[in-house]
C-alpha cells in the first residue's frame, strides 16, 4: 500500500474480510485463526497503524459468515469490545447464514452502542459497513444514525452489465445521502455499490476507467477489490488518479456528496451524470458511452446541473489530454465530447469561467 503509492494517494483502510475466525471461547470471545494470523489481531492492528494506515475487519450479523465461520449473532457487544482492545477502525457486518434477529437493524445498532462506548474511552472511531439498505422510503430513513455506509446492491460481479446495474441501483438511494441525514460525530453516511474490481480479469481497461469514474462521481468508498501486490502498471495508473479521487472526495455543494444520472438511458444508449463540487464554482460531469459496438458524441446542457444556458466554463478532462477532448477549451451552455469508445466514460471538470484562479 505505501510502496505503490496507495497510501500517498488517499487509501488508509487495510480491510481484512472473512475466513480470519475460527471458533468461539466459552466465555464468547471470537477465537483468531492461529495458523493465518499467530500474533493476533492486536499486534497485526499495531503494525498497521504504526504505518499510518487504519484496520478493519469483517463479521456478520447472522449466525455463520458467508464461509461458514463464527458470526455475531447474538455476541455483538463482546464482539465490539474485542474489536476495541485490537484497535480495529473498521467493521464491515456481512448478512449470510444461520440465525438472525427478527428486525434488521438490531445487530448493527449493537455494535454501533458498543463502538459509541469504544470512543469514549479511547477517542477512536470505528467506521461501521453494514449490508444491505436498498430503499430510500424505508431503510433509509433510519440507516444513517447506525452505519457509516451501507451496500446498496448485491455482490457486483466483474462485467459491465453488472457495474451498471450496482451503480444505477445505488443511485436510487442518492437522497439517503444529499439530505445529510443521520451524520454522527462528524462523519459523513455513504452508500456503497460494492467494491472496486479495478485490477481483475473480466472488465477491459476502458471499463475499469468507467467504473472508477462512476464510483468517484457517485461519492461512494473506494475499496480496493484487487491484489495490490499484483497490480499491473495499467490498474495502479486508475486507482491513483488524483483529479478523478478528488471529485470523489468532494463533499459536493450544499453537502450533495453523491452525483447523480442527470440524463440518458438505456434507449439512447448513453448517459450524463453530474456532481456540483463544494466550492459551488466547479461541476464533475460523467458522459458514459453504453454502446457496446459504436463511438458517440455525447452532448450535456449545463441546465442539466442546475447551471445557466449562458454560463461559461472552462473545460479540463481528468483521463485524457487529448484533441478529441479539446482540454482547455471554453464553452458555453453545453459540453460535447467526440468519439467516445464503446463503455468509455468521459470524465470532465467544469469550473466557471469567471472563478477560474489566477495563479
């Protein structure tokens, strides 16, 4: 993470998911895999953190992981308190197998009292992903005064159809967020699509670029889904770029953190997603290509995001500094881009013409 340059470029989580556990004491204690992990939980957690990195780890709510290891059904408090010794900065609570509480939310808010405790005590915060809230009229009303963030979809899978269907499903829950509901100790709620699969076989190199745009636009984690020590050239290029990172990393205008499908569909085969950035001078416009065999010219009216048919702005592309983008340029009312690929999504910075700096 650091030697790559990972860490220089904003990933602090090292987020260890199943098959760590093994069994459970009599008192409750979870009970660490002593052939993966012989030091334990405490002494890999320090390291991490002498490295200026976070730590996370990975249960479910049920009885039984998705591998079938011990979940925290019914074990959530000894299990945050666990959590806490080891100084873990991350949790993610899994669904899967065996018994359950009858509401959704009882495991969370369980752990969610348990960290609230661990805070007090040590000042730490532990960030709390749970699965699954995919409805705004319902889950969504209450989910942010428990998690931090909330897998919206199921498991995305590594072809195109399937990041499309994560991100279009995540982004009906867009007003869950832009409304800032639920904030706690002043950390921000996301929805979470799902983890990057940035890195592995199965996307083309056009679309990872995609799907890295439309999580940044999104405002949704970045978690990385690839080995990092395996990492190509190509794939460690995608996930350190900064411009893009930035547009994700914006609390967005009037704290409207996730972007969102501002025009297009399946039909026209493309689509427009915009996210007006917090200094309420720039906008991040995604122009998607959904075409699976022809380019496209993708045209966005500026209204589109709430600007005026007369404003002007200058134009930078955050992937490419070509002619077809024209980089630099002015425009006025609406940006196009030329010979955009089959699945290329143009990644665009708008920043009004009369606030551009000076320097």
């Amino acid at each position: 993470m650091i030697d790559t340059g990972l860490a220089a470029a904003g990933y602090e989580y090292i987020n260890i998911d199943d098959c760590w556990q093994v069994d459970r004491l009599r008192n409750g204690t979870i009970v660490v895999d002593p052939v993966r992990f012989p030091s334990g939980m405490k002494v890999l957690a320090d390291f991490v953190h002498s490295k200026g990195l976070k730590f996370g780890v990975y249960t479910a709510q049920r009885a039984r992981t998705c591998q079938d290891r011990p979940g925290s059904f019914n074990f959530e408090r000894i299990d945050a308190e666990t959590y806490c010794e080891w100084g873990v900065d991350y949790l993610k609570v899994d669904g899967c197998h065996g018994d359950s509480h009858p509401q959704l939310n009882t495991s969370w808010i369980r752990f969610r009292e348990g960290f609230d405790e661990c805070l007090s005590t040590t000042g730490r915060y532990t960030t709390l992903s749970v699965e699954t809230c995919g409805d705004p009229k319902k889950c969504g009303q209450w989910i942010g005064e428990t998690a931090d963030l909330w897998r919206t979809t199921g498991d995305v899978q590594v072809y195109w159809q399937s990041v499309l269907d994560n991100i279009r499903q995540n982004n009906k829950m867009a007003p869950v967020v832009n409304r800032g509901q639920g904030k706690r100790n002043g950390h921000g709620n996301f929805n979470d699509p799902d983890m990057l699969e940035v890195g592995n076989s199965g996307l083309s190199s056009i679309e990872q670029r995609s799907m890295f745009s439309l999580w940044s636009i999104a405002g949704a984690p970045l978690l990385i889904g690839t080995s990092v020590r395996n990492m190509s050239n190509e794939t460690l290029k995608i996930l350190t770029n900064r411009d893009v990172i930035s547009v994700n990393q914006d609390l967005g205008k009037d704290g409207n953190i996730q972007g969102v499908v501002v025009a297009g569909n399946a039909s026209v085969q493309w689509e427009v997603w915009a996210k007006e950035l917090e200094n309420g001078e720039s906008a991040a416009v995604a122009l998607v290509n959904l075409d699976d065999t022809m380019n496209k010219t993708i045209e966005a009216d500026f209204t589109l995001w709430g600007w005026s048919s007369t404003t002007r702005a200058s134009v930078r592309d955050l992937w490419n500094d070509d002619d077809k983008t024209k980089t630099g340029r002015t425009v006025e009312g609406t940006v196009s881009v030329v010979g955009i690929q089959p699945h290329e999504t143009a990644m665009l910075l708008l920043t009004k013409e009369d606030s551009r700096s000076t320097k």
